[in-house]
C-alpha cells in the first residue's frame, strides 16, 4: 500500500470532503447529489484520489447522456472499467480473439472472465458485445450473478472504490443488474454515486423540454439514508473569491460574480472568463454584461423550465420586489405553479410570504436580455398596472416605454428623489439615469443636467456602471466643461481602489478644468489620491493636496479644502513630518457634513486611524463606534466598510479577538456585497486570523489581499498584505518565506518614501526574521536605524516593538541574562499599554531565551502567563503555540550530543540539513547563505553539540527526532 499524500480539496470543500470519506469508511456507501455545475465531480475526484493514494483500486464509471436510452450501457461500461483494474497484456501484444483490439470487450475483460460459470461468462460477454443493441438476448439470470461475481473477485484483491459519476443517466436494466451486484458485495467494495437530481424525474432532452413521464427515470443503486446523502451547496462569495484567484481570474469582482452565478462554481467561473475575454475594466463592470458561456450556462439552466413557466420568470426578472401575488396580479394566473416548478429546477428560491429569489443573478439577466422588446415593454406595462409603491410604478412605466417623455421623465426624477430619502442609493442611482434617458432630446439643457446628476448618484452608490453610462451619454453631446469634469469625477469616485486604468479621465478632467478654480481644485484632489494609491508616491500626492487645498480654499470651497488637507496630513504622516496633526487639526475645524457623509476621506475617520497607529485603541474604538450608527443608516457602504475594518484591526491589536473576527468578516461581507477590491477586507481578515482564528486562514487570506492589491495596482494595500503575511509565516517559522515577504515590504515603503514607522511596523518583525536567519549584525542595523525615527516622532509602543526584537539580538549575542531582563520589561511595558498580545508574545520569546539559559521553571513560568494572557483574549492560534513550546519546554534536560535547545532556528535548520547528507554547498543553496557562512554556523553548532563530525551530527539529531520544533520538524523528512 502507497503512503497517503491526499489530493488538495476543491475551493470551499475541505470540510464536506472530510465527512464524505467519513461517511465512506462508516457505511460503504456514499450519495453526492446537487444541481449542475456545482462540483459534485470535482469532489468525488479528490475522494478517489485519495483513496488512490491509500493503495486502493478505484473504478470510475462516468455515464453519458445518450446511456439512459440502450439497455445495459452502463453495465457494459462497468465491466470494461472493471477490466482495467486486472493485469492488462504487455505492451504490444497481439490479441485476435476475445479481448483484441476488435472485441467490444476490451483487453483485459477475458482475463477477468475466465474465473466465471460458463453461463455467467456467455451472458457477461454478450452485455459487452451487445450492449448497443436494444433487444439483446442475454440470460438476465446470469448476468446477475455474473456482474456480482466479477464485483466479489475485484474486492477480495483488496479495498474498491466505484464511482458513478452521473447515476440518473444509468439505463434500467443496468441499474438492475448493479443493484443487484452491490446487495452482494463485500464490505471492502465502497460505492461513491454523483446525482444531478432533476425536477422532472429526469433529465430534460436535447432540445430542453422535459420528457413527458415525471416518474422517469432509474431507481437508486441502493436505498439511501440521510445518512449517506450529502448535498453539494453552492460556494459562498469568499470562496468564489478564492477560486477566481484559484483559475488566475480578478478577484475584484467576486461579490458581483458569486451573486451572479449564485455561488455555483461552473457558472462563476464562465462569469470570471467571459468578464476577463471581454477585456473589461473591472471598475466598469459592475453590470456583468456576459456573452458567450456564461449566458449559455444560463439558458441550459433556464432550458429546464416550460415556455409558460419561463414567461412567469420573465415577469419576476423584470421586477423589482417580485412575489407569487404581484406575479399573479399581472397576468400570470398559474404563477404559484410555475414557482414551484422553477423551484424544483433549482431557479429560485420561494419564501413562506411568497417572495420569489433567483438562485443565480445571471439568470433574470440571461431572462431580460433575450426577451424582445416586445415581451419587455408588456411585463413592465402589466407590472406597472399592480405594483403598490408609487415610484416602483413611475420605474415600470418608464421601462414600459421608449419614446422621450418630459413629463414623464419628471416623475421618474422625484421618484429618483424619493428613493434617496428612503437610503436606497442603488435605486436612486437608477432612477436618476433613467430620468435623464427619459428627457426629450429638444430639452438638452435638462438632460445634461440630468446625467450629471445621475453620474453623481451613480458615484454615492457606488454604481460604476451607472456612472460610466451617465458620462459616456454626456460626454457625446454638447456639454459645458464644468458639466464634463463632474461626470468624470463621478467615474472617478466608482472606481474604489482601481486606478490604474483612468489616466485618459484624469487628462481631460484636468483640460476642462482650466479656468474654474473650484472644479481644478476637486480634480487635484482626486489626483492626490491617484498618487498615492496607483503610484506608490506621497511626495507627489501630498503637493497635489497642498496645491488642492489652497485652490478651494481661495473660492470658499470648505468641504474640498477639507478632505484635501486631510490627503495632506496623510501624507505627512508617511513622510514623517511632525505637521501633519496640525494639518489634521486644519481639516477637522473646515470639516462640514454634508449628504453622503463621505468619511473614507475625511479628517474624522483619519483621527481614528492615527490614533490606532499610536495605540491609542480605546479612544480609537469609542470614535468609530460613535459613527457607525449613523454611517450603516445613512452614509455610502464603502464608509461602512471603512469602519469595520478599522474596528477589526483595532479589536485584533487589543486583543478582543473575536469581536475583530466578527468585524472583519462583516467588512469583507459588504466588500463583496458591493463589489469592491477585497484587498483590504481580506487584509483585516488576515490580520484578524492572526490574533484568533488559525495562522493557516491568516495566511490565505493575506495570500488573497496581496493578489487582489497587485491586480488592483493598490501600492498601499499592497505593503500592508506583505507585511501581514510576512508576520504570520515568521510566527509559523516560516524564516525564508518571511525574510523574502518583509524585505519586500522593506523595499515598498523605501520606494514610497515612508518615513513613520508606527504605520506599518514591519521593522521590528523583519529584525527578527533576520535573527532567525543568523544574521544578527543586519538586524541590529535595521533597529539602530528606526529607534531615533521613532523617538523623534513619540512612537512608544514602536520601541516597545524594537525592544523585544533587540533582546532576541542580545540572546543571539551570548547575553541572555541582559535579553530576559529585557524582555520581562518589555512584556510588562505592553501590557500596560492595552497591548495584551504583545505582551504574550514576549513572554513566549522571554520562555525560550530561559530555556536556552536551562532556566526551565523559569520558562515554564513565562509560558503559563502568556497562556493566561491568550486565553483571557481568545487568540486561540498564540495558545496553541504557546501549548506547543511549552511540551517542549518541559522536555527532560537532553544527554550529551543532544542538547538541541541551544541551538538557534537557523542553526537547527542548517544541522537537519546536514544530519541529513547535504554537503556545505547544497546547503547553502538551499539557505541562501554564502559557504563561508555555512563553515562558520558548522563550527558553532559542532561546538553546542558537543560533537566532532557529521556522523554524530546525525546520531544526535535522530536521537532527538521526536522533540524537534514543528518548524524544523516540517523540513525534515525523516520527522515525518
């Protein structure tokens, strides 16, 4: 039997994965079911290459359509499946007879045969050659018996797993016969079936209608329990995220494409690749216009239903709030039944109050755009005639028609105001482009002032398709160039983190704006966003704020003046000038609210975020959650967004771990809901992780942030994902991977200037990093340079930071004594700052310095109060390393030539790889170190060891396999 290297599970599918083998193992029998598309197969292909990887024999039977039709089809598939599980004839062996090339059979299926009855061998052989032929005559008795024998042969060779992948497509007479066969068969045969259940009883025909007979279709393999039915749901938005990146698609658009596909991965990854052939700027896709696969996807989806049913969908699709009532009421008298139908088709979703849901956005999309005209115009006419809410029926009309009506387009502009009072800005934002497209082509004047209006309605809702829609109509008409710059602007205030793209806009924003100091004002200070987001330069950024600021101010513009002044602090702070308070302390006195609240870029939201920098984390709470109540009524999502994510990144340095859970999941939540980057959710998330839920999910979803950021060309975001992951595999003893992540960060903020070390405090994290790696010199350099900065600036939990890094550096230096000292100071200092996990983090390092002084009780002490610290906070992932260190701790004091505990990570490291045969060169290769420096560590570890040659080396490590580290453990493969 091979050992057990398992397959990776699909996206989203560990845990079902992990209860279908269980179920396998406990019952023998295992039934996938769930609609197409949703990966039953890819999931019954990771079991069986597990099973696989276990030694097992696996008989993977995947029918075909056309096989329902011919009797016996899959039986004949079964045995010749069966055949290529025995010895097959050497490789170019001549075989004329039974089992030759022209035998329907197969090789290999005789030599299965000749352990059976004759009879029984007669009829298996007639199955396999006849199986095309409708009325073959075969002894069915035999058959039986046949099949069953074959099935007991195979599994007394050893554990089987059948597969059958598509079991509602298995003819009746096979059906029968493998029924049959498996009542029979031994324990050691295990049976996986993969079902797409289909509301008619059975598959619609080639052409999409249902077949006539609704009892059609197989009877099951065997009588299935709850048991050992497992459904297939679809994949939530964060896991369709992550298959994007899975497929190398941008995963900006995953919350739009997971409501779009309804979290079927199929379906989501059509929609993935019909946006990217499409060559679509992600900012501009929010409306999801697909063709080609996905929209074919979709009408396989929508072929299950009736032409009557379809008609019913049609007038759900083009409704706003559609329930079974609403339908009936408008025309539609069989609409319950119709519901129900596309319900068991797996199209929507019925509530108790009749509310009707697609399950895929794709589909009423995929409704709308292939109806005529025609059938449109009459839906939202006879939905006009019913609808209860007045401005749903001034939308229903207006759609209804396509003639330019200036009353018309009246109503539909104060219903466009309606909605916006009522906090529906997506609604608004629709109306108010509607309103525009309805105004007569003889009222210009009216309709330019329209679609900006719209562009601008369209930028608080955070429609980017509504608002490039709105532009491109009124950048093709004669439009002043103020009226230019504003829907410009708009397109500009959609396009979230992704500004890459827009040199074009800003351009002829900049040339329309000659000459209007107020609009030149705005577009500066959209400038001085771009520069820091898409070009990675606040130098740039902050004197396009200055120069923003000043052009507002001199025309009275406050509100501009503000949020420019406030891009200035910002950037001040990065460059750390003690300006910037001052300068935010400007912003805030010119600060006026006004609808929308707009705090992503205001002086009040940047208050929070410097106090979060310094560690002023009550303060920083207390502000954020004064504002969210009204920010979750009233303002715009992305500022909503903002402040869970400032919460989580607050909760997770405090310590209150599951509450920065709870907010982190909720801003990646309304990220993907809204269809933003999720770079910086899933930064928060992955920050979040780190304090307590799992270093294995913070590590993924930093993954995830720095894919989203690069494709975003997000340079913040970018160093702050690096950073996140950089920190987690460095506290996973990832050395090499988090020396490689944070001299990148390293090399980021240099290239971006970044002077303030409080912001990102990748310092002391890279000073540690290189401590591991043994290269304290380098370390002690790089904190010697940040300790003035900080100094200079009053960031004191900076130096608390460079503190603990720093009596790591005296530990490494022979001077231990100094370093616990230090560290017990600096653990007691971070407690007192609110600092909880830090302070345990400390007392982990202070219990491994006391250990390597073999110091024991010590250690043992410093770890139980850092246990105490994590499990008042509930960061499970730091109890679960402080549990691992402390077993380790407690270990007896090792023998001569085994004291492994002094050696340092980077010593441990070089010493497994050259107990286990490397030479200095290999490895040295492997550690990206120079030879020299390999001899030198030699030297140093021979020494500790008290040993003489790599042969003791190696007796020594393999007398201590079991108590290696799990980060040393996981690069040596004897440990395993």
């Amino acid at each position: 039997m091979t050992s057990a290297v398992y397959r990776p599970a699909p996206v989203g599918r560990a845990e079902l994965l992990a209860r279908l083998e269980r179920v396998l193992h406990s019952r023998g029998r295992a039934l996938l079911t769930g609609p197409a598309g949703v990966g039953k197969t890819e999931l019954a292909l990771a079991a069986a290459a597990r099973a696989e990887s276990r030694g097992e024999a696996v008989i993977w039977l995947a029918t075909l359509p056309a096989d329902r039709d011919i009797p016996g089809a899959a039986a004949a598939a079964l045995v010749a499946s069966v055949a290529a599980c025995v010895s097959w004839p050497a490789a170019g062996t001549a075989h004329s007879g039974p089992g030759g090339p022209g035998d329907p059979a197969g090789p290999g299926t005789y030599d299965l045969l000749d352990g059976l009855p004759g009879p029984q061998r007669t009829a298996v052989a007639m199955l396999c050659r006849e199986a095309l032929i409708p009325d073959g005559g075969w002894d069915a008795i035999a058959l039986r018996l046949g099949l069953a024998q074959i099935l007991r042969t195979l599994a007394a060779r050893g554990p089987v797993l059948l597969v059958v992948d598509g079991v509602q497509r298995v003819d009746d007479t096979s059906a029968d016969l493998v029924r049959f066969a498996l009542h029979l068969a031994p324990p050691a045969l295990r049976v996986l079936a993969v079902e797409t259940p289909s509301p008619y009883g059975s598959e619609p025909s080639e052409g999409g209608t249902p077949r006539p007979d609704p009892a059609a279709g197989p009877e099951p393999l065997w009588v299935p329990s709850e048991a050992d039915v497992l459904f297939v749901p679809p994949l939530q938005a964060d896991e369709i995220a992550e298959l994007l990146i899975h497929h190398r698609l941008p995963s900006r658009m995953a919350g739009r494409i997971h409501r779009a596909s309804g979290g079927n991965p199929r379906l989501a990854l059509a929609v993935g690749r019909s946006l990217a052939d499409a060559r679509t700027p992600v900012h501009h896709a929010e409306a999801l216009s697909l063709s080609g696969r996905a929209r074919d996807l979709a009408r396989q989806l929508l072929g299950a239903a009736s032409p009557g049913v379809r008609a019913t969908l049609l007038l759900a699709a083009l409704a706003l709030r559609p329930t079974a009532s609403l339908i009936r009421r408008a025309g539609r008298p069989t609409a319950e039944a119709d519901l129900a139908a596309a319900e068991r088709a797996n199209l929507v979703s019925l509530d108790e109050d009749g509310t009707v849901g697609f399950t895929a956005g794709v589909l009423p999309s995929t409704l709308v755009h292939d109806a005529c005209w025609t059938e449109r115009s009459a839906g939202h006419a006879a939905l006009a005639r019913v609808v209860d809410d007045p401005v749903e029926e001034v939308r229903h009309r207006a759609l209804a028609t396509d003639i330019p009506d200036g009353a018309l387009a009246a109503e539909v502009a104060d219903a466009a105001d309606v909605a916006r009072r009522r906090g529906n800005s997506a609604l608004a934002a629709e109306l108010a482009l509607l309103a525009a497209e309805s105004t007569p082509v003889q009222h210009g004047a009216k309709r330019i002032a329209r679609l900006v209006d719209a562009a601008e309605e369209a930028a608080r809702a955070a429609r980017a398709d509504l608002a490039m829609r709105a532009a491109t109509d009124l950048l093709a008409r004669d439009a002043a160039p103020a009226d230019r710059v504003r829907a410009r602007l708009a397109v500009l205030d959609t396009a979230g983190q992704g500004l890459c793209d827009l040199e074009e806009i800003y351009v002829h924003a900049m040339e329309d704006s000659e000459g209007d100091t107020a609009l030149r004002a705005a577009v500066q200070l959209r400038l001085a966003v771009k520069y820091v987001l898409a070009d990675g330069d606040p130098v740039r950024s902050r004197a396009a704020a200055v120069e923003s600021a000043a052009l507002a101010g001199s025309v009275g513009d406050r509100r501009t003046a503000a949020r420019a002044l406030t891009v200035q602090a910002r950037m001040d702070r990065v460059l750390g000038s003690p300006d910037a308070e001052r300068v935010l302390a400007e912003a805030r006195a010119l600060e006026v609210f006004e609808r929308p609240l707009g705090i992503r870029n205001a002086a009040q939201i940047l208050t929070i975020r410097h106090a979060l920098f310094d560690d002023r984390l009550t303060d920083a709470r207390d502000q954020v959650n004064a504002l969210l109540p009204l920010v979750e009524r009233r303002g715009p999502v992305e500022d909503a967004i903002e402040l869970f994510r400032t919460l989580a990144e607050i909760g997770a340095r405090q310590g209150q771990c599951a509450t920065a859970l709870a907010h982190a999941g909720r801003s990646l939540a309304l990220t993907l809901e809204a269809g933003l980057s999720p770079g910086p959710a899933w930064y928060a998330l992955a920050l979040a992780e780190t304090a307590g839920g799992s270093f294995e999910r913070a590590a993924s979803y930093a993954r995830r942030s720095v894919r989203a950021s690069e494709e975003e060309g997000d340079h913040v975001f970018l160093s702050r994902s690096r950073y996140a992951l950089g920190r987690v595999q460095l506290i996973n003893g990832d050395v090499a991977s988090a020396l490689e992540s944070l001299r990148r960060v390293q090399a980021d903020e240099r290239a971006q200037s970044t002077v303030d070390p409080s912001m990102l405090r990748w310092h002391e994290e890279l000073a540690e990093a290189l401590l591991a790696n043994d290269a304290p010199e380098e370390a002690a350099a790089l904190l010697a340079g940040v300790r003035p900065v900080a100094e200079r600036l009053g960031r004191t939990t900076v130096l608390l930071g460079c503190d603990r890094a720093y009596a790591l550096y005296l530990a490494a230096s022979g001077k231990p004594d100094e370093a616990a000292d230090l560290l017990s100071r600096t653990a007691d200092s971070f407690a007192a700052a609110g600092l909880p996990l830090e302070s345990g983090r400390a007392l982990i390092a202070l219990a491994r310095v006391e250990r390597r002084r073999r110091r024991r009780s010590a250690a043992q002490s410093a770890l139980h109060a850092a246990a105490a610290v994590f499990e008042r906070a509930g960061a499970v992932p730091w109890l679960g390393l402080t549990t691992e260190t402390s077993s380790r701790t407690a270990e007896p004091a090792p023998a001569r030539g085994e004291n492994l505990s002094s050696l340092t990570d980077a010593e441990l490291r070089l010493a497994l790889l050259v107990g286990q045969g490397a030479s200095n060169q290999e490895a040295a290769a492997k550690l990206y170190l120079s030879v020299k420096t390999v001899e030198a560590r030699l030297t140093r570890i021979y020494q500790k060891l008290d040993v003489r040659s790599r042969a003791q080396l190696a007796t020594a490590l393999t007398a201590r396999q079991g108590h290696l580290p799990a980060s040393a453990a996981a690069e040596n493969p004897a440990a395993g």
